[in-house]
C-alpha cells in the first residue's frame, strides 16, 4: 500500500475514534447521570395491595384523644421521615387542632366529632416513637406564613448534614408557598419552593430559604412547585415536583424534576432542573410526564426505588382519579415513564369523600418487599361551608389512610 493510502487510513481511523469520543461524550452530558449501583432496571406494577390498618388504626387513636386540646386531630398532605434516633415527624397541610367528642354526634350517629369552631392551621408536625406510637404535636403553625393571604404547606422531608462533610445533622423540609385567589385557584396560587430547616433532635424551626420564586411567571398553571417527593439515588436526591395544570381545568397535570447534591437541599445554587435535554441550574424545567390527557399526574404523587426502577404513583386520571391509584414505572427520574398501569381503588370511609394525594412512607416500610403508602380523604363538596360541617360530624373523613403494597414484574 502506498504511504499516503496509509496515512489516509490512519488519519480516518483517529477521526473515526475522535467522534465516537465527542459522541459519547454528548450522550453522557445529556443523559440523566444517577451513579447509583444495583441490579438491571425492570419493568414494576403493583402485584397485590391490602388496607394497613396498624398506621391508619394509630391516627385515629392519636386523634381521637380528648386529654390535649392544642394537639392534631386532622389534617392532609401527609408526609413523613425517619430522625436519627428511630422517631419518625410526620408532616401535614391544612390541619385541625382542638378538641374531639366522642360519638354519638349531633346528628346522632356513632363516630367521633369536633366542634364547627374547631381551630384550623395551615401546616402541623406530630411525633412518632420508634415503635410506632404517637406522642405528640409540634406548636403548630410550625412554618409561619410569610406574608398577608400566603401560606406554606410542607411536603417531602430529609435528613442530611448541616453543611457538606458536617458530622451535625438537621431536618430540611420543603415546603410550597401558596397566595389566595380566586377561583379556579381555591386551593392558593402557587407561589414557590422554600426549604426550611429544623434542628435535631428537638426540631426547632431555625430558617426558610427561597429555592425558586415562581412570582414571575405570568401564568399560574405554569408555575411549578417541587417537592411532592423526593428520592435518594447515588450522590444525588431527586425532587419531583408539578404544576397547577388541574386548577386551570385541564384534566391531569404535569411532572417535573430536578436533582441536588446529596446534603445541599438547602442550596439554591445547587439545584438542577432537567430542560428536556439536560441538567440546568437556570432556565425552564420541561415536564416528564404529562400529555394533559389521559397520562399525567393529580396534583400531588410520589416516587420510589425499586431496585434500580422508579416507580410513580398518582391518583388516575379522568373521572377515576377521585377514587383510584395508578402508577408509571421508568429507568431515570426523567422518564420516559411507561404506564399508565392497571389501578387499585382503596377503602373510602363513606360514600361522598375523595380519595387524594397518595405518599409512600419509607420509614413504615421495613426495608423489604412492603411498601406502605398514605392517602388522604376529603369530603367532596365545592362549598365550603358543607364541606365543613361534614369534616367536623365526623373526624374520620380527615385523616390519612394506609394501604401495603407488593411490587413486582408487569
């Protein structure tokens, strides 16, 4: 061969290596990047499911409890973690304190009631022992709200260091910023992603950072707010979070996410957001999940690891979604998520109420095949002044409820 046929040769081979060198390079700047160990992702569905009456039967002990008169004895957007010394916090939105009598009620049937004057506040903290009873409630609000007609409700929590490499750990609780307004928006407008720390081990509130101020964008069910949940995977936690997509009557709404160091959710600086492309820490967040239709999430879901596959659950979409639970399943927090799979619809207490918001709670779950999961129930009634009047006959319709799950092949 003559010399410059070789040359030409060597010279393409090295291009050749040199683009699969870029190329890889690309692919691995914009695929999600987790490094998290494990075996081979697969597809999950929820194999079999049973109501968890352990957790659920405890709540309305603790509730039901009339010898405190400042304590919880209802709420929603149940929430929970694991302290270092075995305690578990659980995190509520909307919440009643007061006094609870025993049955029968006014109207004369047998459960439990409070008073229509019952107090009401907007966030609450009940500590649980390690062995699974309710002790107590934090002086509630726990989070203050920030300003007139704004109101912080707290969603998914974690335990880390005070500062990366810190031996001292405390709380960090994400929480979403609300503002009145009027309809479609009785539920607040959504406002922003907040970050609040809470010491150890007597979780006393020490500050609230602004992760992402969402004031700016015009539309309110373009806003996004993070937090609903949060999953630990490699070096990094990933924080789901949605729109308000529903309130502005769209059938479902759309999920977002965004990742951090693990130990640095306190940071603003260190959040990413997934673009649809790539991790940003400025710019827009691009949905992914959601086709405003028949796949989507309802305006609170969450997300576990099994083994190396993330599952979501979410309220079902359409007319369902008051009733039934759904799940997606995907390799990478940023999709794409495969589903929706065959739902279950758990035990409502009467006809009347919704089911909504349905959480998993590690801290129940043993480390094993079990997945424990709250959903909270709600009188279902567009005027709120019937809709009181049935939260306050009967205590249970406000309360979190458990189901137990076994995950397997689809």
């Amino acid at each position: 061969m003559p010399d410059d046929g070789r040359a030409r040769r060597r010279t393409g081979t090295g291009l050749g290596i040199l683009l699969a060198v870029v190329l890889a390079a690309v692919l691995l700047t914009a695929l999600p990047d987790d490094r998290e160990g494990g075996g081979a992702c697969t597809a999950r569905t929820v194999r079999s499911w049973s109501a968890d009456t352990e957790p659920t039967g405890e709540f309305a002990r603790y509730g039901d409890d009339g010898t405190r008169t400042d304590d919880w004895t209802g709420g929603d957007g149940t929430h929970s973690v694991r302290l270092p010394d075995g305690r578990v916090l659980w995190l509520f939105s909307d919440t009643y304190l007061g006094q609870v009598h025993a049955p029968p009620n006014p109207v004369g049937e047998s459960v439990a009631w409070r008073d229509a004057s019952a107090p009401m506040v907007r966030n609450s903290a009940v500590v649980m022992s390690a062995s699974g009873r309710l002790l107590s409630t934090l002086p509630a609000p726990v989070f203050a709200d920030p300003a007139p007609e704004q109101w912080r409700w707290p969603v998914a929590a974690r335990v880390e260091p005070r500062s990366p490499g810190s031996a001292e750990r405390v709380v960090r609780v994400l929480l979403w910023t609300r503002t009145a307004g009027r309809s479609p928006w009785i539920y607040g407008v959504p406002t922003a992603t907040e970050v609040a720390t809470l010491s150890l081990p007597d979780l006393r509130l020490e500050g609230v950072t602004t992760v992402l101020d969402q004031a700016s964008v015009t539309d309110p069910a373009e806003r996004v707010l993070f937090g609903t949940t949060a999953v630990d995977a490699g070096d990094w936690t990933y924080v789901f979070g949605g729109d308000d997509a529903q309130a502005a009557s769209r059938p479902v709404s759309r999920a977002y996410v965004a990742r951090v160091p693990r130990g640095r959710l306190g940071e603003p600086g260190a959040w990413e957001y997934w673009d649809g492309e790539r991790w940003a820490v400025r710019g827009r967040s691009e949905p992914v999940l959601g086709d405003g239709r028949r796949r989507g999430v309802g305006s609170a879901f969450t997300v576990v690891r099994d083994g190396r596959t993330y599952v979501l659950f979410t309220m079902a979409a359409g007319t369902r979604g008051l009733t039934t639970i759904t799940s997606y399943w995907s390799c990478s927090p940023t999709g794409p998520w495969h589903g929706p799979a065959k739902g279950f619809s758990p035990p409502l207490p009467e006809s009347g109420v919704a089911a909504y918001n349905p959480q998993a709670h590690p801290a129940l779950s043993g480390g094993g095949s079990r997945l424990v999961l709250s959903y909270d129930v709600n009188w279902l009634d567009a005027n709120a002044v019937s809709a009181q009047a049935n939260l306050s006959r009967n205590v249970s319709l406000y309360r979190p409820r458990f189901v137990s799950l076994r995950l397997g092949r689809e």
